[in-house]
C-alpha cells in the first residue's frame, strides 16, 4: 500500500535533532536513533537501514 504522505513529509520522519543533539543523547548522529532512514524522489518512497549503527540507533562508542 502506497503512503498518502508527499514525499517532503515522508523525509520529516528522519527527525529534527542536528548529528551533535543526537550524539548528545546518545543516539546515531546519522539516523537519529531511528535505526532507518527515510528517502523519497518522486513519488517512490523507501526505508533504509542505518548503515552507520547497523539499525541499533545507538551511537558509535
């Protein structure tokens, strides 16, 4: 099933911490402790694993 969101909303869902607040915090500076990123063109919406924390959200010690 096709999301209903545009692509702009979809990419919202990466979060709005900055790489050093999600440091910080203890998370990925990537993906924000999400474990995934969100990436859209066009219409064609994706999920991708982290590869930076390997999907554990966690940051690099």
């Amino acid at each position: 099933m096709a999301s209903r969101m545009t692509d702009q909303q979809w990419e919202a869902r990466n979060g709005a911490l900055s790489p050093g607040e999600a440091t910080a915090k203890g998370l990925c500076w990537q993906c924000t402790g999400n474990g995934v990123l969100y990436t859209a063109f066009g219409g064609v919406q994706r999920v991708v694993p982290c590869k930076e924390c390997r999907g554990n959200g966690e940051a690099s010690r």
